[in-house]
C-alpha cells in the first residue's frame, strides 16, 4: 500500500529522488532487486518508504544472511567501545541493562565491564556465533516481541541503530517501555537525519528520524526525552535520545526546516544517481580498476554505481580480514603498487577521500574520487 501521509506525525509527505531506477541496498551489502522509493515528511521531517514494509518483510531481511555483525570484527569491537564510553557518560550505573538488537554482544561486554554490578540481556535476530553466555550476560535470538515475559524489569534499555529498522517506531517504543523498570532509562541511538547522509541509502532505513520525529514518536508511547546529544566526532552522524516514562523535552536543536530538508534529499539522492555516470568517465583511461576500500560504502558503490563496479577486478584495503564480500578478490595493497596504469577507485567515505587520494597519488597510483560529487 502506497503511503502519503507520515505514519510517525501524520504529516503530508513528498516523494524523493530514487538513486538507482531498479535496485538498492541493505546495511550490510546485501542487494535487493527494488527501488529506493522513499518520502520525506513535511511535518516533522521523518524520511520512510512510500510502500510499507510488513513484519514479516523486516523478519525475512534479519534472517540468517543479514552479516553486518560480523563482517568487519575489529570494526565491530572498535565501534562497541567508541558507543560504551558515549553510553556511560549518558546514563548512571544500571543494575539490569536490556539491549535489543545487541549484534555480535560487544556493546554489552563493554558496559558490563565499565559496570560491575550489572546484569545484561541482548537479543537480536542475527545474532551471531558468540561466546557463551554467563551469569552476568545472557544473549538469544529474537526481536523485541521475543522477550521472555519473566526477562526484567531493566532500569536501563538499549537500543543502538535499531528503531530506523523498525516497522513502527512507536509500537518499538512502547515495546520498551513496557520492560521498563520504575524510574529506568531507555537510550535510543540512530543515525542523525538533520541533514541527509548515507543512512538514507539503505533499504533497510525504514525511517530517517529527525529530533522532532523522534520525540513524536517517544511522545506516543508515553515517554519524553531528558536529553538529546549528537554523537562524538569520531562515532559519526548519530544522534541519542535519553527517554522516561516522565521527564520534560529538551530543548530543539537547530534543523533545517521539512521544506529544506525535502530539497537537500532530493539534491543528495540525485547526486548519486548520477554518480555512475560520472565514474565511468573519470575511470576511462584506466586500464586496471582496483577498489580501494571493501567495506559499505564500497557495496553503496556496487548497487548504485553498478556499471563502474563491474568494471573492479579486484579490492585492496589495509586490512583484509575486515573486507567484505563484495565480488572482486580481494588484494594485498603491495601487489596494486606493481600494476602500471592502475586506477583506484576510491570506495570510502567521502570525508576521508582527499586524504586518502594523497596517499595513493605519492604511491603513484591513479586515484578517482567522488566527494566533490557527493561532500560529508
């Protein structure tokens, strides 16, 4: 069914560029054979599909293929610690921490080392081979409708990069307040939607929330947010939420207004689908094409920059036990430096482009960016 009306503010909706006309991509690589058909709120601004995705749409795609926890270990132990020390400057020492979507477990580790005192329970629908649970930790498959009726209450939910992947974020919300312990905390961490960035990509975003769609949302499950912080410079474009059963809302943070940020999708969604283009002309005198970069900003390349992909015969990245499974073999860096003639394709994240093409121009290699394209 097709939506024209916000389904967090009941806002009217417009619709936003698509970046490819036939396919696009999960958070974790995967490729799916349907366009990225997306609506953006004129009232609180929420970006969401313009088909609705069911439940049982949303189980299929956390199935057992879903791979983004364990694609990338050191990444995912890296990004664990980086959201343990946001998390604990946030919120007090807990005794019973529920996180729901936990990935791999790494994040609960954390906190439950910097927390002593505190028991934790993590699910999620993909969860990985982990280590086994213990007295402190436990950890099962499931989504938040899976929680053992005799789990909680907890004094402290987590949900990090979870509620944009929810049919409902309402009906999420008020999943979590009802583990609620009294007085407890939950911390919703998403990706910041103020302005538009890569999260809006992916098939699986089934909202981009914005501070006010956030807050309308938490405000129909009875909850209001103590406060509101942007995420560390070295975390990315996240956003966290600290929410009650009572508290008062903080103050609004500055955004663009829905108008405004219609227009930037609009122009961010376009620039990429004309980003394909584009790369086959700056790699046309290539006559070797190498990725650098093997992670999901190259797999944002290979769905929506497909014709150039398919010309990449191999990837190469510093470290290449963190590669993910993209097509092209991947290389070791060395043996791309004995290739004459070799363009590389930059296939990172915009904002460390430039710096990367200066290392790979003084290696004497052909780099072919696209962050004057599409800027962080």
């Amino acid at each position: 069914m097709t939506q024209t009306r916000c389904p967090i503010c009941a806002g009217e909706a417009a619709g936003l560029a698509w970046p490819h006309p036939g396919q696009s991509m999960l958070s974790d690589g995967r490729i799916v054979q349907r366009p990225l058909a997306k609506l953006s709120c004129l009232g609180c601004g929420a970006g969401f599909h313009a088909s609705g995705i069911s439940g049982a749409e949303v189980r299929t795609i956390y199935d057992d293929d879903y791979a983004l926890a364990r694609s990338s270990p050191k990444s995912d132990a890296q990004r664990a610690r980086a959201y343990c020390n946001w998390i604990r400057a946030e919120a007090a020492a807990p005794l019973n921490i529920l996180e729901v979507g936990c990935g791999s477990g790494a994040l609960l580790r954390e906190l439950l080392q910097v927390w002593p005192g505190a028991c934790g329970f993590g699910l999620d629908p993909a969860l990985p081979a982990a280590g086994p649970s213990d007295g402190r930790l436990r950890l099962a498959r499931g989504f938040v409708a899976d929680i053992p009726e005799h789990a909680g209450p907890f004094d402290l939910v987590i949900a990090v990069n979870v509620i944009e992947h929810t049919e409902a974020p309402q009906t999420f919300l008020k999943a979590l307040r009802s583990r609620l312990a009294p007085n407890g905390r939950i911390v919703i961490v998403c990706p910041e939607a103020r302005s538009p960035n890569l999260e809006l990509l992916f098939f699986d975003h089934l909202y981009s929330l914005t501070q006010a769609a956030l807050l309308a949302a938490s405000a129909s499950a009875s909850l209001a947010a103590s406060r509101h912080v942007s995420a560390p410079r070295e975390i990315g474009d996240f956003q966290m939420v600290v929410l009650e059963a009572n508290a008062s809302r903080p103050t609004a943070s500055p955004a663009s207004p829905p108008q405004e940020l219609l227009a930037e999708r609009n122009d961010y969604l376009g620039r990429w689908a004309r980003l394909d283009q584009i790369l086959l002309e700056r790699s046309a005198s290539a006559a070797r094409l190498v990725a650098f970069g093997g992670g999901q900003t190259a797999a944002l390349l290979r769905a929506y920059a497909p014709r150039t992909w398919s010309r990449v015969d191999a990837i190469t990245v510093d470290d290449p036990s963190e590669a993910w499974t993209l097509g092209p073999a991947v290389v070791p860096y060395r043996d791309v430096l004995q290739q004459s003639g070799c363009g590389v394709l930059v296939a990172t994240s915009p904002h460390v482009q430039a710096v990367l093409a200066e290392r790979l121009s003084r290696d004497g290699l052909q780099p072919i960016t696209w962050n004057d394209l599409i800027p962080h």
